[in-house]
C-alpha cells in the first residue's frame, strides 16, 4: 500500500496538472473549453455536482452521529467533516472554472434572482459552508453542546441543498429528459451512496491504531454502500423503463442516446457495470471485510463520476429544436476541462492528508467513548 508520503506526491502531480488547465481558461475563457451554445453545461457542471453532492453525502453520514445520536457515527464525524468541507470547496473551485471569468461569480450577489433554483443552490450552499465550518471547528474542540444544534440545522440545509440541486435539472422543461420529480430524490440517494463510498475509501486507509474499531466501522460504511447501491440500481431501471414506455417526447430521444446511441458505452460499462454492478455483487453476502469494501466503493466513486458526466450531457444531446430527422448536439471535453476535475480530485486528496496530519480526528473525549465501544462490542459480537 502507498504510504503518506507517496499519496501527497501524487496529488501534488494531479494539482499541477489541473493548474495547466485551470490557468489556460483562465487566459483564453470559453473559447479553450468544449462547451458551446447547444450544449452549455459541460464536464465541469458535471464535476461540480459530483463534488457537492459527494459533500452532502459525506455530511448527511456524519448526521447520524450529532442529529440521530447513533454513537458508532460519533466516532466518524470530525473526518467526514474534514472530508465533507474539502469536497464542498473542490466544487466551488470547479465551478469557477466553468464560468471562464471567476470574478463573474460576483452577480451572485450584485443581482439575486429569488425565483431561480439555481439561485437557491448557491445560497444554500453557500450557507452549508458556514455551517460545516462551525461544525467542523467546534467538534475539533470538543465543544459538543455547540455541535448539536449547528448539526441539527447543517443536516436540514443539507437535504434542502442537494434536493435544490436536482431540482435545478427538474425545473428545466424546455429539457424533458431531466423534467420531473425524479431528480431531487434521486440526488439524496445518490448523496448517500457517495458518502459512503468516500468514507469507506477514507477508513481503509487508516492504521487501526490511530482509529479504534476501524474494521468495524468498514462493515458499518459497507452495509450502507450496499443498500443504496441496489436502491440506486432500482432508481436507474425505473427510470429507462418510465422513459421507454412512457415515449415522452425528447425524453424518449435523450434516453436513447443513453442506452443505444453516442453515451451508451459510458453509460453500461461505466455507469451501470462498473460503478453499481460489480460493486454489488462484491458487497453481496455478510464478508464486508475492508478489502472488499475498499474495491467496490473506488468502483462505485468512478462510476458516480462518470453518471454526473452522462446526466449532464444526455439533458443537453437533444437540440431544443429539431426536426423529423434528428441529429444529436455534440460535446466532447477539452483537455482543459479534464484537468481542472484532475486537479480537484488531487487537491481534495492533498488537502485530507494536510487535515489528517494537523488535527486530532479521532473519537474525543466526551462522554460517548463508552457508548461507541459498547456499540463495536455489540457489532463484533
């Protein structure tokens, strides 16, 4: 296995590499990106998503300690936090990016638009932030009366965010495919599916001697990655099915394209096979030792990346007019855009590393280390 050293190389390679990119549309805007005004949203839409929503997830896990009081989810909190706050601020760096000019984030806040979703998706995580902030700092000291209640309306702002989010997509009907009610739940499921993956990945690299009960908590992370992997699978064979006899029209088309056209490779072998199948069947049965946990939940994060990708697309391969013969609206992403979502997922690794090295992440000392301990005597009896 890597060891510390080996792992911030590396995401020190990847943030240079995203730099190259980053610096590029920097310079040149939009014109060195492989968006165009057919198909506005691009892989770094795409990679925003997945940033914040794999945030959400990770937070909405951490809730399960502070909000529910489940003690074994006390024990995880301040490195979901950790992760969670990373996560969040890797997608706002992606979302920057994806404007061509940064400083256009400023409209934002010089000419609000209340009626408008996406509006909304910045304001709530906007306040996400503070919150997880708050959060994060008062669990680092300990101060466990002023944690409860920020965790109690964190998690609140959490589903109201990620649902916002899908409901960005929903809200879009001049785009049938994402049009509806399926995509507000389908980012809480997704959400959760995430934060499980990423908290898995996260535990199987720690020494047991620095996090008691590690392997335990691996068994934990690997029954909730299981359950919403098949609920996941569920939700994607409902929605082609609604899609194919249902025969909306260019919902119907964009569906197409998706499970036989330009995106179907992407769509089977990354989304479907690799990213909920085979970890699947890798989880099935009661062996969740932190090997398996460990394959299935990198299978299942590549897989996720590559449905952000392909929700985003598919939305937009339809043109919003088209005639009886119908040509598909191409996008392929510029290598610039590639290495801004390379450059994130390197700085988010670089930056767990850094927190993990300068904060005491581990189970603090208030009150709730018997109760976790009785709960891991519980789960290993």
């Amino acid at each position: 296995m890597l060891n510390r050293k080996n792992w911030l190389l590396i995401s020190l390679v990847l943030i240079g590499i995203g730099t190259a990119g980053a610096l590029n549309i920097l310079i040149n805007g939009e014109e060195v990106m492989g968006i165009n005004n057919d198909v506005p949203w691009g892989i770094l839409i795409a990679g925003y998503v997945f940033f914040a929503v794999a945030s959400t997830g990770v937070g909405l896990i951490s809730s399960l300690g502070h909000v529910f009081g489940m003690q074994w989810f006390e024990a995880i909190s301040k490195r979901a936090l950790l992760a969670s706050l990373i996560l969040l601020l890797c997608g706002f760096g992606v979302l920057l990016f994806d404007l061509g000019n940064p400083l256009r984030m400023l409209n934002f806040l010089l000419s609000p638009n209340l009626s408008a979703p996406i509006w909304w998706m910045g304001a709530l995580y906007g306040l996400y932030l503070i919150l997880l902030l708050l959060e994060l700092n008062y669990s680092l000291k300990n101060d466990h009366h002023k944690v409860k209640p920020i965790a109690k309306v964190a998690f609140f702002v959490k589903l109201a965010a990620v649902s916002n989010l899908g409901a960005v997509f929903a809200m879009l009907y001049a785009r049938p495919y994402w049009s509806g009610a399926f995509y507000p739940v389908y980012m809480i499921v997704t959400a959760i599916l995430s934060g499980a993956a990423l908290l898995s990945i996260i535990y199987y690299f720690i020494d047991n001697k620095k996090a008691e009960g590690t392997q335990s908590l691996v068994k934990i992370l690997g029954k909730i990655l299981t359950a919403f992997l098949a609920v996941t699978l569920l939700m994607e064979l409902w929605q082609v099915l609604i899609a194919l006899y249902g025969s909306t029209p260019g919902k119907y088309s964009a569906l197409m394209a998706l499970i036989n056209g330009p995106l179907s490779i992407r769509f089977w072998l990354m989304q479907i096979v690799i990213g909920l199948v085979i970890p699947l069947i890798l989880l099935l049965g009661n062996n969740y030792n932190s090997r398996k946990v460990f394959n299935a939940a990198v299978l299942t994060m590549v897989g996720i990346l590559s449905m952000r990708l392909n929700f985003v697309t598919v939305g937009q391969i339809i043109p919003l007019w088209s005639g009886e013969n119908l040509i598909y609206n191409s996008y392929i992403p510029s290598w610039s855009e590639w290495t801004v979502i390379i450059g994130a997922i390197g700085a988010s690794i670089f930056l767990y590393l850094i927190g993990e090295q300068k904060f005491d992440l581990t189970i603090s000392e208030s009150g709730n280390d018997s109760k976790v301990m009785a709960s891991k005597a519980q789960l290993n009896s």
